[in-house]
C-alpha cells in the first residue's frame, strides 16, 4: 500500500516536472521581461518623470465610465452580420494557427544572420 503511494506522489511530481518541460516547450519563442536600456547623460535630462508628474492636474473628481464590452456596433447587426462576424473570427484563430509556425521560423532565421554557413 505505501509502495503505490509512494509511486503516486514519484508520478505526479514526474507529471509536474513533464509538464514544465512541456510549457518551456510550447512557449519558447523568447520575450523581453524587463528593459535593460539606460539614457544616455544627453536625454537624461528631458527623460525627469518626477517633474513631468508633479506637473499634471489631479485628477481627484474625474468621473471616468470605461466603454462597454460590447459595442454599440455588434448590438445593431443583423443576425446574418454576426453570423459572418462570428465566421470571420473563427478563420481568423485557424488562419493564426498557420502562421505561428512561420513567424517562429522567420524569428529563427533571424538570429542566424551572422552565420557564414547561412549562404549554403
């Protein structure tokens, strides 16, 4: 009894560690987290955000009312133009899922511009 116990926990802690490799895997196309550039001594002195903040208007009684989720437009189709919406969005996402491969592969590419071996 402890021994499947034992090879349950060894499994689902084997199922975490596939399924981070598997996340790495899926999403290895590289983003920038955080932005390394520093101003240079020239635009240092344009770039005080503690100035240009203290110079904005509170904006203590701002009534803001964000947009609707929904768009006036989508209420006032037709059911024939949200069918037709509703098409286009769906070719869209297959049409995206055609593309991601290229766009990783261009990106690929990219990076080996300073390859010799490139021209062959």
């Amino acid at each position: 009894m402890q021994q499947q116990q034992q090879q349950q926990s060894g499994s689902t802690s084997n199922d975490m560690d596939d399924k981070e490799v598997y996340l790495d895997q899926l999403y290895s196309f590289e983003t920038r987290r955080q932005y390394d550039w520093v101003p240079s001594a020239e635009i240092q002195p344009f770039l005080n955000w503690t100035n240009r903040e203290s110079t904005y208007p509170p904006i203590q009684g701002l009534n803001y009312r964000p947009p609707s989720t929904v768009s006036d437009a989508y209420n006032h189709m037709s059911q024939g133009q949200k069918r037709e919406d509703k098409m286009l969005k769906h070719h869209q996402y297959v049409l995206s899922a055609a593309f991601r491969p290229l766009d990783l592969l261009a990106h690929e590419i990219s990076l080996e511009t300073n390859n010799p071996n490139i021209q062959r």
